[in-house]
C-alpha cells in the first residue's frame, strides 16, 4: 500500500462493507438530484395547459467517472383545464403576435389568430395618426378686366388658392405662384367730333328784292371717331341781304 492509498482512506468511511469516500482525487462520486425548481406559469389561461418544474444533477454532481443521476430532470403536469368560453367554443390555443400594421398612418389594422375547433381572428387599430396632406391648387379664376378702358396697354391678372386640398396634418404648403398677370391691348378711345370755324358769309345771291347769304361749318374738329359723338346743331346757317325793293335806279343796292 502506498502513501497514497493511505491518504486516500484517511478521507473515506466504510458503511455495511462499502468505501464511502469524500471528494478526493480519484474518488468517484455518483451524482444526486437536487431540489425541484418552482412551477412555471400555465402556458394557456383555459382549455387544458401545462406547467413545468426542472431539477439539477447537482447535490452532488457526478465525479470521477460514476454514475450520474437516475430518473427525470423535469416534470409536466396539466393546468387550467377548465373549457374556454367562446361562440365556437373548445379549447383555445395561445394568441399568435401581432402583425404588422397594414398602414404606416391614417388608421390601419393589426391582426393575430389563435386555433380552435374553428379559428377566430382579433383585430386591433393601430397606426391612428393622421397622414400629411400636402396642399393643391384650386383652378385659375377668370381674368380681371383690363387695367385701361381705352387708349392704350394695360393689365389684368388672375389668382388660384391652395384650397384643393387645403395642406393639414405637417402636409407641403403649394408651390407656384398664386397671381398670373398679363398685358392687354384696350381698345381705341372715342372721339367726340367738334365743329370748325364758321365760313364766311357767301355773297347774296340777289342785288335786290331780297337775297340770301350762306356760311357753313363741318364736324371736323375733330370729326367723330371710335364710336365717338357726332355734333349737335346746325350745319348751315343763312340770312337775308339786299331786301330794298327793286325798280328805282336809287334803290339798287350794290353788291355786298
């Protein structure tokens, strides 16, 4: 026997004809269940789930190339088996995850199933914020009228507004301009026509018993243009000249 093997049984005791040694180089150790570990929560909250406890090769562990531990690591046991209520009723399974949401903004959806005899579907609204709207133009209104009436270039301008739609919710204001303009082309001012100068008086046409004399004038001062008006009043005017009475030498009135 060797110092070594007197080391050895200085650790052990011997119990009904067996070496029981403690944890000496060499010495092997068969493994022993620890304590169970708590019960986990059911896995479903009706229908029929399932709870589970595990345990460690652990008090002690297996040393020494001896046995491990006899038996099961972990243990099942049913819960909660009571019937779930539903209009299809049966047991349920769990629910699945949320799905995306259908939309990215404005209301959309999410979903989620979970199995039964049939499969029932729950919804919920997700994404609830409303979308940007960006603004739009309404269409051009008709044209002003032209800045002049007459005589000469004018303007006129259109407008349009951000109303189609109005931008909301962080959407773009519009871009371009709101007010057109453009030149316009009046039309000719009328002219009113005015009267010349009187002509002289013309010569009497009788030396005597009673002539006439004749002075004219003309609408041309300026004559009426572009609608203007044209004048008003006499055109012509006469008077009576060399009214003596004819036959006595004495009377004869000389030409004026």
């Amino acid at each position: 026997m060797t110092s070594d093997d007197l080391w050895v049984l200085s650790l052990s005791t011997c119990e009904a004809g067996f070496l029981l040694c403690d944890s000496a180089p060499g010495c092997r150790v068969d493994g022993a269940w620890g304590q169970w570990g708590p019960w986990t929560g059911c896995s479903l909250s009706c229908g029929g789930g399932e709870k589970l406890r595990k345990r460690l090769c652990d008090n002690p562990p297996p040393e020494g190339g001896a046995r491990g531990c006899v038996g099961v690591a972990e243990q099942q046991k049913a819960c909660n088996t009571q019937q779930c209520t539903g209009d299809s009723g049966g047991p349920w399974w769990s629910w699945s995850q949320w799905s995306v949401c259908s939309v990215s903004c404005g209301g959309g959806q999410q979903a989620r199933s979970r199995l039964c005899s049939s499969c029932e579907h729950g919804r919920w609204n997700c994404s609830l914020d409303p979308c940007p709207v960006h603004g739009g133009f309404s269409g051009w209104t008709s044209w002003t009228s032209c800045s002049l009436s007459c005589g000469g270039l004018g303007v006129k301008t259109r407008s349009r507004l951000c109303t189609h739609p109005v931008p909301a919710h962080g959407g773009r204001d519009c871009q371009g301009p709101r007010v057109d303009t453009t030149y316009c082309q009046a039309p000719e001012c009328p002219v009113d026509g005015g009267w010349s100068r009187w002509s002289p008086w013309s010569l009497c046409d009788k030396q005597c018993g009673g002539g006439r004399s004749l002075r004219t004038r003309s609408c041309s001062s300026p004559p009426p243009k572009n609608g203007g008006k044209v004048c008003e009043g006499e055109k012509n005017q006469v008077k009576a000249c060399n009214t003596k009475p004819c036959g006595n030498p004495e009377n004869v009135n000389l030409p004026k």
